[in-house]
C-alpha cells in the first residue's frame, strides 16, 4: 500500500513549514529575551506559519525538491529581523540568538523521531501517513540544522563563530556576509554543499536515532 502524491504532499507539508517558521521564531523569541524587541513589535514571534512564509524558500523550492526526489529537503521562511545592537551584550548574545534556531530544528527532530519509533500506538490506519511524516521531519530539521550550523555568515553558525572568534577576525567574518548566499549557491551546484551536509547529517541522524530510537 502506498500514499497518494496528494497525501504525501500533505504529509510532507506539516514538518516542512513548522521546520522552518518554528525556526525564525525562536531566533526571535530569544532575541526578545536579551533586549532586541524588533520581531515582537512586528508581530514575527509566533508559530502561525502565515507569518514567516517565504513563496520560494517555504514553498516552491521544498516542492520542487520533492519532485525531484532530492536527497536533501530544505527552505528558508522570511527572516526574523534581529537588531543585535539591541541585545544587552551584542557580540555575546549574538551566540544564542544563533543557535536558538539550529537548537529547534533540533528538538523537532527528536520529536519525529519519537513519534516514529513508536508508531505502533497509533490507529493501524494512520500508520503509513505518520511514517511518512516522521521521515520528512526527521530530515528536513536535521538538514536544517546541520545546514544552519555552517561557519558562514549570514548562517546561524556564521553568526555563531563571529560571537565566538576575537576582533578584528570577528569583523573580517563578518564582512563575508554580504557575499554569502551566492557562496552558498555554488557550494549547492558544485555539489560540493552536498559532500559537506551528507556525512554531518549521517552522523546527526544516527546520533539521534542511537539514544531516542
């Protein structure tokens, strides 16, 4: 027995948009926490998918990737504006504004993969449906998160090694950020993001599955 591509795109869909809008919002929830108030008084600090839809990055791009069977599942949502001047300690608040997001991606995985090993509490019905859903959670927040954990700016984890690294390499990396989405475009048609991302997400997974399995 096999799903319906209208189901498996249902099924697809749920994980895929909270991955990435539930995301932003923690990068703006904890923002918010250390004094940069700019996504609360927008209205951006929220779980409605609505809010933090991107047509490309939440939509199109996921679909397309599915339609092709890629091996990697991933999108963007409309990013939570962060002011870190705002942050009571800029360069070290920057660091968990950062990994607020790679951080839920993570607990969503786990999430799904409890879910998953415990499919047989479920209606035998919904069996198959859940699966499928568990699967596409478990690697979208993966790829997600070890995606987002990349040292380049403008990633979650570029963001993390100018928190962490001195001045003046703090501002060099930094100043990479405004060439960084075409950096990461070549790596993903190079193919070269693909030999990065592939075993950082085998060992997430089997990490994962090893202690919540």
């Amino acid at each position: 027995m096999e799903l319906t591509i209208i189901q498996k795109i249902s099924a697809y869909a749920l994980p895929v948009i909270f991955a990435i809008t539930v995301h932003e919002a923690a990068h703006g929830y904890v923002a918010r926490y250390f004094g940069d108030m700019t996504a609360h008084y927008l209205n951006r600090i929220t779980l409605n998918p609505i809010r933090h839809i991107d047509p490309m990055g939440t939509i199109l791009l996921p679909a397309l990737l599915f339609i092709m069977s890629s091996p990697f599942l991933f999108g963007w949502a409309k990013p939570v504006p962060v002011n870190f001047s705002n942050l009571r300690n800029p360069k070290k608040n920057m660091l968990w504004v950062a990994l607020a997001g790679p951080a839920s991606n993570l607990l969503m995985a786990i999430f799904w993969t409890i879910i998953l090993v415990r499919i047989d509490l479920f209606p035998a019905q919904a069996e198959l449906f859940l699966r499928v859903m568990s699967l596409a959670g478990i690697q979208i927040n993966i790829v997600l998160m070890v995606l987002n954990l990349l040292p380049l700016p403008p990633l979650d984890g570029g963001r993390v090694a100018v928190s962490l690294l001195p001045y003046p390499w703090s501002n060099k990396l930094a100043g990479i950020e405004r060439y960084g989405f075409f950096i990461l475009i070549f790596l993903l048609f190079s193919g070269l993001l693909s030999g990065i991302l592939t075993p950082l997400i085998n060992i997430s997974t089997s990490i994962i599955f090893s202690i919540f399995g």
